[in-house]
C-alpha cells in the first residue's frame, strides 16, 4: 500500500449475500472509487431499459472519447449493449458522461445538467436496499472525487445487481481479467472473472464478479485512497485475484 492509505477489501457471497471478507482500515469510510462508478452508470441504464422507462435509442449515438490507453473510440452507431461494453472495457469516460447526461434529461427534461443526472442515479440507487449515506455518485465515469462510496455498500449493490433480471447483460459489459481493455495487464489471468478497475493520482480500486476456489461465486470491492499522487503496481491486484481464486477466503465473523 502507499503511505498513509485508507482502504478496504470487501467480499460477499453472492448466493446468499453473506459476508466473506471485510478487511481494511476504512471499512466505514465514504473512498473515491474512480472508475467504478461506472458499474452505477451502466445499472442504472440498464435498469430504465429493462423497465420501459427509457428507449435504448435514447443512449447511443454519441460519447467519442478515448480509452485509458488512449485509443479513440466512438459511440455513434453502436447499439446499447456494445456502447456499455466498449465504454466499460475501456474505460472511456466521455461515453459514461453521455449516458449520465442522457439519463438526466430522460428523467427530467432538457436542458442537460449534472445535476439531473445526480438526481437520476439518487433515484435509481433508491431502488435497492442500501445504507443512507453510503453511495454519492455525482458523475457517470468516477472522476470527480465527489463521488463517494464505502466498500461495503458497493458491494451490496452489487450483490443486488447480481440478482436484477438485467444482471446478464450487465455482467457483459464487463472486461474480463487479464484478457482485455483496462484490466488486461493486472498480472492474472482468468475468464471466468469480470471486473471494473479504477485509477485517478490519488486512488486505485477494483470491483466486480469473481469465484473461489470451490467455484462459489463471490462479489468483491476493493478502494485504495491516499494523500498525494501514487500509483498501484499492478501485481497486487493481480494477487488479490489469485487470493479470490486460490486462496482460503473465510466468512467474515
């Protein structure tokens, strides 16, 4: 870890949503969670979707950016669930900022405000059974630091995603560990885990969907902060993937 960091490991089962692991020194503390506040993003899309609230014409068509590796990609012509795939794989924040937009003047009418957008994804979080205070989600790509989540809490959220009826082309939309876009390069390898990295000067996280040893499905979040500019080897998160897979995870008491 950096000096001086606040962090948090968090792992749940996702049968049944008991808690495996909690570890860290700010298990209670609202981090920055970087780009993984897409995963918020890309439910809350797919949520309106899934209920007919919002066309899926409504999304795309728009959100040119470029990928953390700097390639430029664009959104114009792809359906949704590419779009959330190519914006998520790659993490492309221009393309996130467009759904966060376009959620907001769906949701309340033009003209496109962040604030709108804040207000669309408060009332989507709203839907699941989360603590007060726990999630603040002021963007759709995670680069404000006004963003703000405890582990736990994301956690829970994505064990609830886990059983939306949405849940399998969200899962999709995630690139898969040490094989693609932003995670290609973590250190492990394996296909059956899909994840969502996170990195800003100051804060490194992972998230997403992975399994054990016994193949028993896990959610799991991991959020690193620290005071000035650090960055993650990428070897440690390759070695928490290989504790999630190989390791002794015991139930958290």
């Amino acid at each position: 870890m950096p000096k001086g960091a606040r962090w948090a490991l968090v792992v749940l089962d996702r049968e049944n949503g008991r808690e495996r692991l909690a570890w860290g020194n700010s298990l209670a503390t609202p981090l920055v969670p970087g780009s993984v506040a897409k995963l918020v993003t890309t439910g809350a899309v797919l949520d309106a979707v899934e209920k007919g609230e919002i066309a899926p014409e409504a999304f795309v068509g728009a959100g040119t950016g470029r990928g953390k590796r700097g390639k430029a990609f664009a959104g114009a012509g792809l359906r949704l669930d590419r779009y959330l795939r190519q914006m998520n794989v790659h993490s492309v924040n221009r393309m996130a900022e467009h759904l966060f937009q376009r959620l907001g003047e769906e949701r309340f009418g033009p003209p496109v405000t962040p604030v709108k957008g804040a207000r669309a994804i408060a009332l989507y979080l709203a839907g699941f059974d989360l603590p007060a205070g726990g999630l603040t989600v002021v963007d759709g790509s995670g680069l404000s630091r006004q963003n703000r989540v405890t582990a736990r809490v994301m956690a829970g959220y994505l064990e609830q995603v886990s059983r939306r009826p949405w849940f399998p082309r969200f899962l999709a939309t995630l690139p898969r560990a040490g094989v693609e876009g932003t995670v290609r390069d973590l250190g492990y390898v394996n296909r059956r885990f899909r994840i969502k990295s996170g990195r800003l000067d100051d804060a490194f996280s992972l998230a997403g969907f992975a399994s054990d040893r016994d193949g028993r499905e896990v959610v799991f979040v991991f959020l690193v902060n620290f005071p000035g500019k650090a960055t993650d080897r990428r070897h440690s998160r390759g070695y928490l993937l290989r504790l999630l897979a190989e390791g002794d995870v015991h139930f958290s008491k």
